[in-house]
C-alpha cells in the first residue's frame, strides 16, 4: 500500500517537474524578414586581451545589436583599449610605449553552424600615445595623439538562441596595414586580441 502512494506521489512531482521546466525553457524565435521584433534586440558586450612577447592590450566593447537572421547578427559597439610596449633596445630602440585609446565601430557575426561564427567588425579608434626614453637619464617622456581605422576579422565560438542570454569567445587580428592602430605594436606587427563576450535580449520569448 506504501508503496503504490509513494509511486503515484512520485510520479505527480515529477509531472509537475517537468511542466515548471517546459515553462523555463526559452525558445529560438525563428521568424524572421516579417518587421522588427524587439525580442530580437540585444545588448551586452566583449573583454578583450592581447599580447605578445613585448606587447600588452586590454579592452573593453559595449554593444547593442540585432539579430537580423536565423544565422546573422550585426550592431554597433564602442571601445576602450590600453596597450603597452616595453621598452627594448633591440626591439624597439628602448622606447616604452603606453597607448590610451576609445573608439567607435559595427559588426557582423555569420553563424554557418549554432555553434561556430565568423565576425567582421570596422572601427574608428582615437589614439593618446605616451612614449618614455630609456636612453637618457633621467627617462624622457613625450606625448602625441593620432586616430586610425580598423578592420577586425575573427572566428569564434558560442551557442546561439534568439531570445536566451548567451556567451561567446573570439580570436580576432586587425587586417588593415594602419601602423597607428592599437592592434598593432610599434613595428606595425599584429597583436591578436582574444575576446570573450555576453549578449542579453530585452524580452526572451517563453513557451
């Protein structure tokens, strides 16, 4: 008798387990091409890091964006980016290098696969560099500003739903040969920037 009301007991739980966790479950709006949806608006945005054997770049890049797409997302971000060259006498005739930088730009991220996508993004940064001269004593400092574009190209890794918070990860390399741009250490080289992001929808879909 015991157990026949234990079993239907536990049989009415895990019923009613299951329902709340159907209702929890956010579902991939796929309707595109029909008007915007706000639903299809997100926000979040990417901490990137770079570095080399002489060179360090940390950044950070709000974004707001919209998924335009079943495998296509695009937007507008900004940027804040520091960058530092050490100073070396073989490298870079012994000049530290310490770039402040904040800037504008869009992107696009092409999803081939739900879980693997491929992003461009154009930008337009503002440069404040300051340079320190280790050959003299004492060190020598000056200042100077510039401004350079950019065009960042990457892939990336990240699940993907229209409607459920999400995380990516991306490598991305600054293609255009622009030796003021804060991808690039002093000898115009690249510095790959890893960025690792969040995006969140204004309004999930639910079941």
């Amino acid at each position: 008798m015991f157990s026949v009301v234990y079993s239907a007991t536990a049989q009415r739980y895990y019923r009613e387990g299951e329902r709340e966790r159907e209702r929890d479950v956010y579902t991939d709006d796929q309707t595109y091409g029909d008007g915007f949806k706000k639903e299809h608006v997100f926000i979040g945005g990417n901490v990137g890091l770079g570095f080399d054997s002489y060179s360090f770049n940390a950044g950070l890049s709000p974004e707001i964006g919209y998924s335009v797409a079943r495998w296509l997302d695009a937007g507008v971000l900004v940027n804040l980016n520091y960058t530092s060259v050490r100073a070396d006498p073989y490298y870079n005739y012994n000049i530290r290098q310490r770039s402040f930088n904040y800037g504008t730009g869009i992107f696009a991220r092409a999803y081939p696969l739900p879980f693997l996508f491929f992003q461009i993004s154009p930008e337009y940064n503002w440069i404040h560099y300051t340079l320190t001269d280790f050959n003299t004593s004492p060190h020598q400092s000056a200042s100077a500003t510039a401004n350079a574009a950019s065009l960042l190209i990457g892939i990336g890794y990240g699940q993907r739903m229209v409607g459920r918070n999400s995380m990516h990860l991306a490598l991305m390399v600054d293609v255009l040969d622009n030796p003021q741009s804060p991808y690039r250490d002093n000898n115009n080289r690249l510095i790959p920037v890893l960025k690792a992001g969040f995006d969140f929808y204004l309004k999930p879909r639910r079941q």
